[in-house]
C-alpha cells in the first residue's frame, strides 16, 4: 500500500512480506526508496493497509497475517512522561477503554476455561471420537537462480514436531 504514515505530505510505500517483515520506505530523494521502519512479525503478511482506524488525527498500518490476525501499528504515543512526583492522570476516554479491555479480558478467560473443561468432559467419555485436525498449508517453492537450490517454504498453524514432508527424490536440508 502507499500512505502518507508520516505526515510529509509525501505517500511512503508499506511493504508486507511472506517472511513476516513490515517495512515502510519513503522517497526523500528521486533515485531509490529509503527504508524508514521495519517490523517483524511472526509470520507471513497476507495484506496491508494504510489508514486512521482507531482515533482521529492518528495514522495508523494493519497488516492481516496468514492465520488471519489483524496488527496494527500507530503513530499514537502510548507513553506519556510526568515529572518528578507528579501523578500521571489519564483521561476519561482512556480509563474506559482500559476498563472495557480489562472486561473483554476477563470475558475471554473465562470462555476459554469453559471450552477447556468441555472439551476435557467430552474427551474422557466413552463416547468420545477423535479426528485429525485440518490444517491449512501456506506453501512456497521457488528456485534459487544462484546457487541452483530450491527454497522450500512451509507455513501451517501447528508445532514444527508435527510437521511431516515426504518426498520421492534424494533431498538435501539445510
């Protein structure tokens, strides 16, 4: 995406890669693109986008990623600095958007233990079944002009433990 995610006046380019990078490069001069900021995420970026989302007057950048999580990364100050002794009050705005993600929270916890306590009921049944999960597999297999390697690429939402690769030609791993 191109956005102006630093107020220049100037759209800088938002990169998203497989690897999980997000980057953001900006053209202070004609010939190449600079790159101002990068961050790694945990996994491929499937989308990016460049936007005011969450509260005027704040640019902000949402990155989907493979398994569908939602980062954003904002121009916002999440810090703000008091002198010395002095208490730093938040605004009413803030303590109730603390308070509502403290609720959200706990809301979370508490279906999450009762999810756990269900599927553990229905796993010591005698009438359980158990089935293999579907995992979706995000794939690449490029060549490598270079060195004449071949770089494999698997991305799936399990333990590298579990991951199993069958081929039918002698293979090198490196």
């Amino acid at each position: 995406d191109s956005f102006d995610i630093l107020g220049d006046g100037v759209k800088e380019l938002l990169v998203g890669r497989d690897d999980g990078m997000l980057e953001i490069y900006n053209f202070e001069s004609a010939d190449d693109p600079g790159l101002r900021y990068d961050h790694a995420l945990s996994e491929s970026i499937a989308s990016i986008q460049g936007g005011c989302v969450g509260k005027d007057g704040y640019d902000e950048i949402l990155a989907s990623t493979y398994s569908g999580w939602l980062t954003g990364l904002t121009t916002e100050p999440v810090h703000r600095e008091g002198g010395s002794g002095e208490e730093l009050k938040l605004s009413q705005e803030m303590q109730s958007k603390i308070s509502s993600l403290r609720n959200e929270l706990e809301h979370l916890q508490m279906k999450v233990l009762q999810e756990r306590e269900k599927y553990q009921q229905s796993s010591q049944s005698s009438t359980a079944v158990s089935s293999v999960p579907a995992f979706s597999v995000n794939d690449k297999f490029t060549l490598n002009k270079d060195d004449a390697s071949y770089s494999l690429i698997l991305e799936v939402q399990t333990a590298i433990d579990n991951v199993l690769v069958q081929v039918s030609v002698a293979l090198f791993l490196l």
